[in-house]
C-alpha cells in the first residue's frame, strides 16, 4: 500500500502532468517528467527512442508471468477548455495524465517492504504516447519519415519489442462513476479504421464557366448522402460508427471547388463488421464521386481493433477493488462502448483489462472535463493495481497461469497481427474513367 509520502508524490504528480498537456507523439516533456520519477524511484528507463514513452521493470527474481502496467501520456486539443494550453489547445480532457500519475504510485509503492513477498515473475510498467486517434496528417509525416509505422503508440511500442515478453496488460482509464461506485469492468469497445478520403474535381470559374468545371464539393456531399442512405443497413450488434467531417471544403468562392478532404472514422464491434462495413462505406463513396465524373483517392489507416477485454482479468480487477471498499463497489457490464482504443490491439495478442475508474466530472473530450477526486482517481486505482499485482503472481503465478492459458488470442504472434492488419491500410485511386467509356470502381486491397 501506499505510504503518505508516496501519495503526496501520487497527487503531485497528477497536477504537475495536468498542467503540461500534449498530444500524441508530441508528449516530450510528460515522458521526461515521468521518466525522471522513475529514475528517482530507482529504476532503469528505457526509453522508446525517437518518440516519448518508456518503460521500466519490476523483477522479482522468479520466473513467473510478466504484467504490463500501462498509463497513456497524451492529452487532446480542446482550445475552448478553460486550463488549454494557450499555445497549443492540448489539455487532458480524457485524463491521461492521471494514469501517469497512477502508474508512479504502483511503482513507488510496489519497493515498498513485504509489496512483493510470495510474488514472482515481473511486473513491467509502460509510459506509453498516442492513444487517441487524432492530427493525423501529423503522424502520417511521422510515418512517411519512417519514425512510425502505427498511428497508434501502443501498436508502435509492440513493434519496437517493447510489448515483448509481456504476457498479460492492465489499465485503468479515469473516468465518472455512480456515487458508491469505485471501478466498471466491461466487455469491452469498438474497433475503428481511420478514413482520408480526397475528393478531386476540375476547377473552373463559378460564375462564368461553371459547367466547365467538376465540384469535388458535390462529389463530397454525395457520398456523405449515399453513406446515410446506408446507415439502416448497419445491424445492432455490430454497434457501427461512421461520424465525418469535412475538413478541406474548397478554397475561393468563386471557383468551383476541385479538392475537398472528408474525414471519418468507421467503428465496429469486430474485425467483421469493419470490414464489411468499411468497404461498404468506400463503395458508396467511390460511386458518389463516379456519380458526377470526379475522382476520389481513398486513404484508409487501421485505427484500433475492438478491444475484448478478457474476463479472468476483469474478476481480478473486481475482486481487488472490491478488497478496499467492500462488495458492491465495482460496476460489471456486459456491454460494448462505442469508442475505440489501442488496448483492443493488444487484446487480439494477450489478455488485457481496461477498467474504468470514477472520480472525474464533466464530460470526457469535452471543456467541462476535469479531475474532481484525485485521490479515487490515481491513488485508489494504484492500491487496486497493487492487489491485482499480487493476485496475478502470488501462488507461483497460478492465476496469472490460468488466464493465458485460457485466452484464445485473435493473433498467435505480432507478426500475424502486422501482417493481418495490412488489409486496413491502403491508399487508392477508387474512380478510373476507362477509354471505352466504362468506370472501374476500386475500394478495397
Ligand atoms: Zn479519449
Ligand atoms: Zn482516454
């Protein structure tokens, strides 16, 4: 458990992050201020490299599972957010930074004498960039420069190894609860491809020589009808998301507009239901811009696959919650949300748990977000993370044992997982105008 000093630097923690707001593979100086901790706690940093984030391990000298504990570094861009960055609009509306600050009290507290007697195997703590899917144009730069492959930072660590070895992963993620309650454990949530799609028309006077011109605005227009014309077809249980916005609209307005950028999402409750959906949606597009003679490159990203969590683990998180405040303090749901994270990457390759903690007011991703209870939401998470810890590896790591012998993974390896996932990342020319008059519409690999 937690000493007072080390809740004091727990609680510390939490505003100094929350007052250094950054956004995904931007987090410099989270990653500093949470690796320098770590180094005063005694630990060797490893550090990602050319990107933020770290990770740092526990050993207890046993062979045993090793359980990753992950905490999220970045922040969201919400200007209007009262404690924004003024530069930037980055502000912690979803509360990452409080799984920092969570993270450093686990690691504190886990040197504490007698934390880990009985225990064995290894505990590995990731301080991990990028969760939320956003600036993409950004890290697609990253990506072209080869400093990233995934958009995603935990997909990005699995590929630098830092995932390997690693048999099973928890986070908490702040949140609200109902009064009483202190954790929700969950099915789960969707799975996203993220969408670029450019539309390109011919430019041309407005007013004098409009019917020389195609409107890429049009064929935008067209494709967001066409997708809500299909919106009925979308099954319940596959809990499909599609919400676009047109980023680029046209330029002047006395010229016909010859780019418009349309970005979305398409979330799913599985692999299925996005691919199914997803090429149903870049169909319609494609025939939307085919419809009045214009052209459309489809850009399509593997956003997060759905995220399962695994419910040996989800028990485990409810019983040590449950060991501070009593039955009846965690909130069980067999229900799916309809966001979408990273962790439902690594939930196709190892059993993993986000649990949701209470504790923040106001809306998440929105100006009124904020920590209300700091002390719910990073130290009691911390004693919670403790206890799942010891239940996981006391006993020769026989629970720990149990579930991934349990778990049926969708990826045997990360190689299957990086090979599989190719078909959700493409660039393609979707409209071709053939010479004997006929189109050819492409939308998927
Ligand atoms: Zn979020
Ligand atoms: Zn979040």
């Amino acid at each position: 458990m937690l000493t007072e000093e080390q809740i004091d630097l727990v609680l510390k923690a939490e505003r100094d992050l929350w007052k250094i707001p950054e956004t995904g593979f931007r987090e410099v100086k989270s990653s500093k201020y949470m690796a320098d901790i770590f180094e005063q706690l005694g630990y060797e940093v490893h550090l990602a490299g050319d990107i933020p984030g770290f990770y740092s391990d526990f050993d207890t000298g046993l062979p045993g599972p090793t359980v990753a504990i992950i905490a999220e570094l970045d922040a969201l861009l919400i200007p209007k957010h009262p404690d924004a960055d003024p530069d930037t609009g980055a502000v912690h509306a979803c509360g990452h930074h409080a799984q920092g600050a969570m993270l450093i009290g686990v690691a504190a507290a886990i040197k504490n004498e007698g934390a880990t007697d009985g225990l064995c195997g290894k505990v590995r703590f990731i301080s991990v960039p990028a969760e939320e899917l956003i600036e993409i144009s950004y890290r697609e730069e990253l990506r072209s420069q080869g400093v990233i492959e995934y958009l995603g930072g935990k997909m990005e660590f699995v590929r630098r190894g830092i995932f390997d070895g690693v048999d099973m992963s928890i986070l908490i993620h702040p949140s609200g609860l109902p009064a009483g309650k202190m954790l929700a454990v969950t099915h789960g949530d969707n799975g996203s491809v993220a969408k670029h799609a450019i539309f390109h028309g011919v430019a041309s006077h407005a007013g004098g020589n409009p019917m020389g011109g195609i409107n890429a605005l049009y064929a935008a227009t067209n494709a967001l009808n066409a997708a809500n014309a299909i919106r009925e077809t979308f099954s319940d249980g596959d809990k499909i998301r599609f919400h676009p916005i047109i980023t680029e609209g046209g330029s002047i307005v006395n010229t016909i507009p010859d780019r418009v950028v349309v970005e979305s999402y398409v979330r799913g409750a599985t692999v299925d239901a996005l691919r199914t959906y997803n090429r149903k949606l870049n169909r319609a597009f494609a025939a939307s811009a085919a419809a009045i003679g214009a052209r459309l490159t489809l850009c399509d990203r593997v956003g997060f696959y759905p995220l399962n969590n695994d419910w040996g683990m989800n028990d485990v998180m409810k019983e040590s919650m449950e060991e501070l405040f009593g039955e009846n303090c965690v909130h069980v749901s067999k229900g799916r949300g309809g966001a979408s994270t990273d962790m439902g990457d690594l939930s196709t390759m190892m059993p993993v748990v986000q649990a949701i903690s209470t504790g923040c007011c106001g809306g998440a991703h929105s100006e009124t977000f904020r920590v209300g209870d700091a002390k719910k939401v990073c130290v009691d998470t911390a004693e919670c993370t403790l206890i799942a810890i010891r239940k996981l590896l006391e006993n020769n790591g026989s629970r720990g044992k149990q579930i991934i012998e349990n778990f049926h993974p969708l990826y045997k390896t990360k190689e299957d997982y990086f090979r599989e996932s190719k078909e959700f990342i493409f660039d393609i020319d979707a409209v071709t105008y053939n010479s004997d008059g006929t189109v050819t519409l492409k939308y998927m690999q």
